[in-house]
C-alpha cells in the first residue's frame, strides 16, 4: 500500500547527464554565433520605420482663392434657410434655445476668438463641419511637415441684435446675414493659434485653402473668400 505522504519525485540529471547537457547548450550557442557572424542572421531585434526620412507631402494650394470660393450671400441664405434654426434674437433667447444649437466655443482642433458681435453657438450640422474641418487641418499639417497650429474662428452665430448693431457701425453688413441661422462661421486666414512653433509666412493659408477645397468639393458647404475681412466665410450645406 502506497504511502499518502509519498510524492512522485521529478527526474533529476545525474552528473554525466548535466556536463553533456552543458556542452551541447555551449556548441548550440557558438553555432548560432558563428552563423550570425557569416551574414546568416544580422539582427533578429524587430526595427521601427525611420519616420524622419519619410518625405513631407506637397503643400499645392489653390490657384485663385477668389475663383476657389466663389460662393456669394445668395447662395449661402438658402443653405441657411434650410438647415438653420429661426433667427434669435438676442443672447436671452439664444439661452433658451440650447436643444436646437450646439457650443462650439472649445476645441483642440480650433481657437475661438473673442467674439463681440456674435456668440459660440452653431447647429449641430455646421458644428461638425467645424470639427471636420479643424481636424482635416491638423492632419494636412502632420504629412506636410508644418508644426501644429490651430484655426482661429472669428464669427459665429448672430443674433438680430448684433447685427443691428452692427449695421449702425458698417454699411455693409447684411440684415439678412446667413449669421443668424446658427449654420454659418468666418475662419480667418490671416492669424492662427499656434500650438508649437509660430509659422510666420503663407503656409498655414496655402494649407488651409487645401483643405476647404476638398470640403466643398465633397459638397459639405459654400464658402466665400472675404478679402476685407480677412476669413473664409462659410455655410454648411
């Protein structure tokens, strides 16, 4: 009868069986050594791709800014009309209409300006064009090589009261602005907020105008190039 204390004892290498076993280990590692030495294997560590000899992608532009974004106030009002909420009056009404707007006064893709005659509300269409957009930006700046800066937005949402304000200090400005629907914001081209290095010359417009070609292109929106005000002004669709 076996004994219930009794365990089964593993094998152990008597003497003779452990040198072998050493020396076949040593010849093992010498081989591989030597193979390694004759060009068999040059390196068996697993290598990450070289990102800094990938070559930065072409910044192109676009020919005529003017020509590219073409898009007046009569073609905007009726994207407006269609996809905008009813005109707001002033800020007490725009608190009461949050379930219709969206905030878009942060984001790590954008820096909104200090607004003054309008305030950070957008619906929520034209807000993720924003988005897209912001983020479309980021991502052109990364496979060009340019260092990250944020799109600054100067306007957004208008209520009747701002632009009757407005209009008492420019001539210009539209009663009817395409501001007032919450489908509408200006990106200026002139400023940025940079996030690294300052970009002091052409090239974060050049790059933008890439990127605003390509939403239009795919039928997001219109846009018009705003030579006194320095923006892109546009209205999702």
């Amino acid at each position: 009868m076996k004994n219930r204390h009794s365990q089964k004892i593993p094998f152990l290498p008597g003497k003779r069986q452990f040198v072998w076993g050493f020396l076949a280990v040593v010849l093992l590692l010498a081989g591989i050594r030597y193979w390694r030495e004759q060009g068999g294997v040059t390196d068996l560590t697993p290598s990450l791709p070289d990102m800094s000899a990938t070559k930065p992608h072409r910044i192109r532009s676009v020919a005529n800014y003017q020509a590219a974004f073409p898009d007046s106030q009569a073609v905007q009002i009726v994207a407006a009309n269609k996809w905008g909420v009813r005109p707001v009056k002033n800020r007490d009404d725009a608190e009461k209409r949050k379930t219709e707007l969206v905030y878009v006064g942060e984001s790590p893709y954008y820096h909104v300006d200090r607004l003054s005659s309008s305030i950070p509300y957008l619906v929520p269409r034209a807000a993720l064009l924003l988005q897209d957009i912001g983020q479309a930006f980021y991502d052109s700046l990364y496979v060009k090589g340019v260092p990250f800066n944020q799109l600054i937005v100067t306007s957004v949402l208008r209520t009747m009261d701002d632009v009757a304000r407005l209009q008492r200090h420019n001539g210009n400005a539209t009663e009817n602005s395409c501001h007032l629907y919450g489908t509408t914001f200006d990106i200026c081209y002139n400023r940025y907020e940079p996030v690294g290095r300052e970009v002091r010359n052409d090239t974060l417009k050049w790059v933008l105008s890439e990127v605003l070609r390509d939403k239009r292109n795919e039928g997001r929106c219109y846009i018009k190039y705003e030579v006194k005000q320095g923006c892109f002004h546009m209205t999702v669709r």
